[in-house]
C-alpha cells in the first residue's frame, strides 16, 4: 500500500511539474540592466526581446537599476526568486570585472547566478578626437609618447572595460595617458567629440556611428578580425601591435536555483531568436558578434573569464570601495 502510494505521489509530482514547465512563462519577465537607458546593453535588450515575446509568448519587460557599475542591479536580481521571471542582461563588467574591482561586492556571478546564454561578443574601438592630427593607430602611438602624461582618455566609470582596454593598450605600447572616469559613456563621448579628452576605448555600435557622422575618428578595433560595422578600420593587430585582442561580451543569467527546466526552456529562446537571419544581420551591422552559447556552455566561458579580468583589474591597479 504504501509502494502504491509512493507511487501515486511519484506520479502526481512528474504531472505537476510537467504541467509547471509547460505553463512556463504564464506571466511577463523582466530584464534587468544595471545600468541607464540608451547605453549599449539597452541597445542590445530592445533587439532582442520582440523576437523573445514572440517565442515565449509573453511580454518583456525592461527595469533599469543603475549604480555602482551594475552592481546594484545584479544584486536585485541575484536576491530574486529563482523562478525564471526576473533576468539579468550582464556585460563583461558586472559578470566578470567586478569581482576583483569592488572589496566588498554584494555578489558572485559564478556562486550567485545561474547563466541563460551568452548572446553577443563585443569588440570595441579604440577612438580619438578629430581635433588630434593622427590618421592611424601608429600615428597616435608616436604622438602620445611624445607627450606623456599630455593626453586624457575617458572611460565609462572606474574599473569598466572601457577603463580596463586602454589601461590593457598603455601597456602594450609603453604610452601614458591619464584616465578621466565619467558617469556612464555618454558624457565620455560628449567630450571626446569636444576634445577635452582625446581617446576613449567603447563598443562599436556606438563608436560606429559617431565616427560615420565624422564627430570622432576610429583609429582600430580590438578583435582578431575586422568587424562589418566598421570595414575600413583595421584590428590593433594590424596597426602592428602583436596579440592584442580584447572582446567583451553580453549574456542572461537568472537567479541560481533556478529549475533545470526554466533554465532550458530560457535557453532555448535565446537560441531560437539568434539563429533568426534578421537578428543576426541587425546585430553584425551594429558591431556585435552573435555569439551564441547555452547554459552550460556559458557557464564554462564565466569560469575561464574571470581570472583573465581578475589579472586586467590588478594591473591596472583599479580598485573600488
């Protein structure tokens, strides 16, 4: 009797949990983004999350929670149920760069989240003021030594692979420029394209376009090969600094504990909405790799970044309270 009864549970418990899984998502998901809108990772949320509602049928929904470079957002999220309703988008920075940033950090990416998929590498573009008299990366590298200490780069904040990059590139070249930290990349660009600082290291879709509109000048792009947003800009490898390629990255995770099954069906979204043509062609023209991974797979990629960035972070000497 008590076999059958198990057994009667046992059975109950598969039906309700398949029942579960094939409800789920019955009721809207947030995104969460630590950081304002219109940058970079609100570009990159907005191209995605209409082929998502289509194949997950139910609404995204965007919640902004900036501070702390993305601190504050990931702690939100990471304190959420892990239900597979509340989602973090997490560039380079907030999964892998802040934990050997900040001393006290509210949380750990690898113990903390439970990775969706990775949806997009990012190189960057190493830019200039048009106000500089440099045409090429070399140019710029002979007018910078030349000037030590004379040339400011703007970063988006302290620590941000837009910090990190050019710290990475001042160390390749043997160059010293001094780092003006803003709160975000938009004020950085404003004076960039003023010249009141004269490089900035950002993200291509970015990049791309003020440099298209002449209001700054891409010099080179950190990845291994050119990128189709920017075809007539050649790599740092080009411009004849060896081995430097530098590329960030953007992924989903969700709280950890979040069921096997929520975290596959997530997953699989993500796959099914990267393999579109349409997304792939509109996220190539905006400087960004599809790079799909899955769960595990990304899972894997966070344990083989973080040491890297903890090895950027400590040369740079970046450190925040």
């Amino acid at each position: 009797m008590n076999m059958a009864r198990k057994g009667i549970a046992a059975l109950l418990w598969l039906t309700v949990s398949t029942a579960a899984l094939a409800a789920f998502p019955d009721k809207p998901i947030k995104i969460v983004i630590g950081f304002p809108a219109g940058g970079p990772l609100d570009q990159h949320a907005r191209l995605l999350t209409d082929k998502l509602q289509a194949v997950l049928g139910q609404p995204l929904i965007v919640d902004y929670k900036p501070g702390a470079g993305g601190s504050v957002g990931a702690e939100a999220v990471a304190k959420s149920a892990p239900d597979g309703y509340t989602l973090m988008l997490a560039n380079t920075g907030v999964a892998v760069i802040n934990g050997a940033l900040y001393a006290k950090l509210p949380y750990d990416t690898l113990r903390d989240f439970t990775p969706i998929a990775r949806t997009a590498m990012q190189p960057l573009a190493l830019l200039v003021t048009p106000k500089l008299p440099v045409q090429n990366l070399r140019q710029f590298v002979d007018y910078a030594r030349a000037r030590p200490g004379q040339l400011n780069y703007g970063s988006a904040g302290n620590g941000g692979i837009s910090h990190l990059v050019p710290e990475m590139f001042k160390s390749a070249t043997g160059i010293f420029m001094v780092h003006i930290p803003y709160r975000g990349s938009a004020p950085a660009f404003t004076d960039l394209m003023g010249g009141q600082v004269q490089f900035m290291a950002e993200s291509i879709p970015q990049a791309a376009n003020y440099h298209r509109q002449g209001k700054v000048r891409a010099l080179a792009v950190t990845s291994a090969a050119r990128n189709p947003a920017l075809p007539e800009v050649p790599t740092v490898i080009e411009a004849g600094i060896k081995g430097f390629e530098v590329v960030g990255f953007y992924g989903f995770l969700a709280p950890a504990g979040t069921p096997k099954d929520v975290v596959a069906r997530l997953s699989d979204a993500f796959r099914q909405v990267l393999t579109s043509p349409e997304v792939r062609e509109r996220m190539v023209s905006q400087g960004a790799d599809p790079a799909f991974l899955g769960s595990e797979d990304f899972a894997r990629f966070l344990a083989a970044e973080t040491p890297r960035w903890d090895k950027a972070v400590k040369a740079s000497g970046a450190k925040m309270d």
